[in-house]
C-alpha cells in the first residue's frame, strides 16, 4: 500500500479534504493531470456553511486576510437575501475559487503536502484490500481508498461506470471576469425586454484596487457551442444590449461558455472509492452552490475515512456519506432548476414564466420567504438523516456557535475530534470510553448536552444517556 487516500484532483473539493487529512494523520496522495493550479476564478462566493466549515478549522481568519474579500449578499434567482446576523453567523464572502485554491495549496505544502501534478489518472482497479490507480505517466497509486474529486467531467466516475442521470445541457451562457466602468459596485440583477440579460457579482479588486466582477450574460442567440471562443465584442454587444451606453468593457480577463446540465450520480460511494465535489454533481453556477457543495461534501467526507482508517469506524459510518450528501446535493441541483426557469435564462420571455417571476418576486419580499429561501442559498438549512424516532430539534443540523466560557464551539472543533457537551458534568464515565476520539466540554456552560460530529454537526442532544450515540458514530468504547 503506498497511503491511505487516493485523493484525484487537486480543486476546492480535493485539497479541503486533504487537509481534513492532514489534521486527522491520515497518509495522503492528492494528483492532479494540470501541470500547475488553473488561474481561472470560476466560483465567486463563499456560503455561511462553508464559511463556518473553514473555521472549524481554523482556515477562515487566514483565507480573508489573503486580500478584500467583501461581504456580498447571496441571492435565489435574482432576489438579494440580506444577512440576518441572528440567524446565520458569518456572512456571505466575495472570494474567487482561486482565492481559495491557491489558499490551500499554501496552506498543504507548507505542512509538507504537494498536490502530484501532471498526474493523470486512466485507470482504476479495486478489490477488497485496495484501489489500484494508474496515471498516463506510468506512474501507480496503490490506496486503501480512492476519492473522486477530479470534476465534471470526471475519468474516475467514468471508469466506474457509474450512472449519472440528470438533464443534458440545453442552452450555454457566458461567464466572465471583468472591470466595467459605469457599472453599480453592489450586486445587481438586469434585464432588458426582449429576454436579453446580464448579472453581476462583486469579485474583489485586481491588484491596482480597482473592482472586478464576474459578469454572466445570457439570452436569445447568446447560446452558443462551448467550443467557440467568446470574444470581446459579444461581450460588449451584450452590456449595451442590457446596460446601453451606461456599463463600458475596460478589461476582460477571461470568459468561458458554461451549460445548463443538471446530472448526479446516483451513488456517491463504489466500495473503496467515493465521488465528491462536481464529480458527484453538476449544475449551473446560481449562488456558488457547485464550489461550496464539494467543500462541505469533502467535510462530511473526511473525518469518516478517517475513522475507517483508523479502525474505529463503526459498520455502516462510510455510508451515511451517501445518506447524507446525495440528498444535500439533490437539494442544490433543484433550487437551481427552480432559479434558472424563475431567471428566464433561456431568455424565452414565456408569458407562464414572466408570471411566475413576478408572483416570485412579489413573494419574496416576505420575511419568512427570504429566511426560508437565506437557509437554503446559505447552506444552513441542510439537516442531515440521523437514526432514532422523535430527534431533538438540533439533531441533523449544523452546532450552534455556543460560548462555553474558555472558548467557542468551533475552536474546540478545531481539533477534528467529536465534541460531547456535559453542562451538568454528569458524563465523565460515559465519555472516558471514547476520550481518545471524542473531548468532553462544556461543564457549567449554559447549554443544553449534545454530542458534535468533527464536521460540526449534532448527532445527539438532550437529557437520555449518550452512550449509544457515542457507540453509533464513534465505535466501540476503549
Ligand atoms: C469557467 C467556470 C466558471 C464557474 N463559475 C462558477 C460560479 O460562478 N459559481 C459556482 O458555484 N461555480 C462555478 N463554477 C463551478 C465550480 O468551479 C465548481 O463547482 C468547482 O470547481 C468544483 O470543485 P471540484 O474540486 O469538485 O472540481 P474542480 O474544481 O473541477 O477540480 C477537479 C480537478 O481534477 C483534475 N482532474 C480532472 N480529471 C483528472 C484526472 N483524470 N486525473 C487527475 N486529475 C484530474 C482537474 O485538473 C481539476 O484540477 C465554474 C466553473 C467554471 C469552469
């Protein structure tokens, strides 16, 4: 065995999970076939969920201080969902994917972790043991697992032969990062009346401060092959056919057709090997769901195989990884069909689709539309399946950030260890089984006992005996 994980593909889902990785002592190989990091800036956001995912790890304070990385608001299709700091923790960040991305590769190289470029893999075997990977170098891999972050177009879900149904792609947009003069600095949504459109999202500044933004333009005769390069006039016909002369083109940085596919796979794990990030899932780019749904699938991800690893796990643990993540990913492919009919993408200009628009947005002016609509753009709405009948309203769902005193949830989160608050200090026996995999805290905080996951979430809360909940996520007692 030359390591434990196989990791394929070094973007945003691979290298998070090499560093769960890194944290937990499991012996790691990331490839990846690029012969350096893609400059493109493809995703421009980062969701709460993700946003407190890093934090857990003690990434998030680091990651915004790398530049200005404004707090923006999400959006579902079109309508602006303002941050209610009640409800959600961290707002809603403007960083580009390759803000992140070069973020990590720091971030894992300076722990002594080197993603293997010009590694292409062609080809995998597994048995019972062990995954055997091949790379069109010549070069082998053998693991105990294989993880699949190798993108939408992944080799490893093609060599599995792994189904993968959904919607083929109808129409294409452009996607673009730009500086615009004349253009408003806030997020802003347009249209004009025949179905031509354009949204803009801040993206930071280049390094002369001066703001970039990522444009998307859409509508009748703008979908065109993926293969033809987009070029600087259609770019600038589309800003004058949304914008007029008010919104000019000053740079174009780069510009890709992207397709409105919708396809997941319908088993995220295969024996030994596993499929994270957009190699499990595609869909349009609405809200960076795509980025921020393999970031958190690579967090539920890791601290499982770990355990695996480690010889802890209890049976079924790698499972819930399925259980947990298809239905997560099932819920960002429909809220993006949902918004990309509500957004008219196509540009049909469908009086049926104009009306539902409008009742849309009429709609969501309520408070309790946007708060439901914010905890779903923001990733804080997921609650994952858990076992037992009558679950404690936390159970399933993201801990709350709770001030123990000495520190907060998601420091002591920091240690990729599960969590078991003991207020009334009534557990020391109980978690003295489990003291090398779980930390008992939280003795006179005000809190209610519950049980945390590594990846943050409750898996048990109340005033019952922990001790099953402990043995059915964390195995055996010592
Ligand atoms: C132009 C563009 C704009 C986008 N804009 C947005 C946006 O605005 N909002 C949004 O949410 N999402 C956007 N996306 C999608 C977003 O970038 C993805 O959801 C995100 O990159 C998924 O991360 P990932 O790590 O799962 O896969 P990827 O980032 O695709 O990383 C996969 C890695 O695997 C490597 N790889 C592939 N095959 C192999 C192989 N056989 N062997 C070894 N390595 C391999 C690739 O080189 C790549 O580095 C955009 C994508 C593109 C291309």
């Amino acid at each position: 065995m030359d390591t434990d994980v196989l990791i394929v593909g070094a973007g945003p889902t691979g290298m998070t999970l090499a560093n769960e990785f890194l944290m937990t002592g499991v012996s790691t190989v990331l490839v990846d076939k690029l012969p350096q990091r893609s400059d493109l800036s493809k995703a421009g956001g980062v969701q709460s969920r993700t946003l407190e995912g890093l934090d857990q790890r003690g990434l998030l304070e680091p990651l915004l201080a790398t530049g200005d990385h404004p707090v923006t608001t999400g959006h579902f299709a079109g309508v602006p969902l303002p941050h209610d700091p009640d409800r959600h923790r961290l707002p809603w960040r403007a960083v580009p994917q390759v803000v992140i991305e070069g973020f990590f590769e720091q971030h894992l190289a300076a722990r002594g972790l080197h993603a293997r470029r010009n590694h292409e893999l062609v080809g995998l075997v597994q048995d019972d043991d062990q995954v055997t990977a091949t790379f069109a170098n010549g070069a082998t891999v053998r693991s105990r697992y294989l993880v699949a972050a190798d993108g939408a177009h992944s080799t490893v879900r093609s060599l599995l032969r792994a189904a993968f149904p959904g919607q083929p792609g109808t129409l294409t947009i452009i996607a673009a990062d730009v500086r615009l003069e004349g253009a408003d600095p806030s997020t802003s949504h347009t249209w004009n009346e025949d179905g031509h459109w354009a949204a803009l999202f801040p993206l930071g500044t280049d390094p002369q401060g001066r703001p970039l933004r990522r444009l998307v333009l859409g509508g009748p005769g703008r979908s065109l092959p993926r293969e033809i390069p987009v070029t600087k006039d259609e770019i600038r016909h589309g800003l004058s056919t949304v914008f007029g002369s008010r919104v000019q083109l000053s740079e174009l940085r780069y510009a890709r057709r992207i397709t409105n596919a919708s396809r997941q796979v319908e088993h995220y794990r295969h024996g030994r090997v596993f499929l994270a990030g957009d190699a499990a899932h595609v869909h349009l780019p609405l809200g960076a769901q795509g980025m921020n749904t393999g970031i958190q699938d690579a967090f539920n991800l890791g601290w499982k195989l770990a355990a695996a690893v480690h010889g802890w796990a209890p049976e079924n643990l790698l499972d819930t990884y399925h259980a947990e993540r298809h239905p997560a990913g099932a819920a960002a492919l429909r809220n993006v069909r949902a918004q990309s009919l509500l957004m008219d993408w196509a540009g049909t200009r469908d009086p049926e689709v104009l009306a539902a628009r409008e009742t849309f947005r009429a709609l969501a002016q309520l408070p309790d539309v946007q708060n439901h609509l914010a905890d779903l753009m923001s990733g804080m709405a997921i609650r994952y399946p858990m076992p037992g009948t009558g679950l404690h309203p936390l159970v399933g769902r993201p801990a709350p950030d709770l001030d123990l005193g000495p520190v907060r949830v998601h420091e002591l989160l920091r240690s990729g260890r599960g969590i078991l608050l003991d207020p009334a200090d009534t557990h020391a026996k109980v978690a003295d089984s489990w003291s090398d995999r779980v930390d008992r805290a939280g003795q006179g905080a005000d809190t209610e006992p519950m049980l945390i996951r590594p990846d943050g979430y409750v898996c048990w809360a109340g005033t019952d005996n922990p001790e099953p909940a402990l043995a059915h996520w964390f195995g055996e007692p010592r």
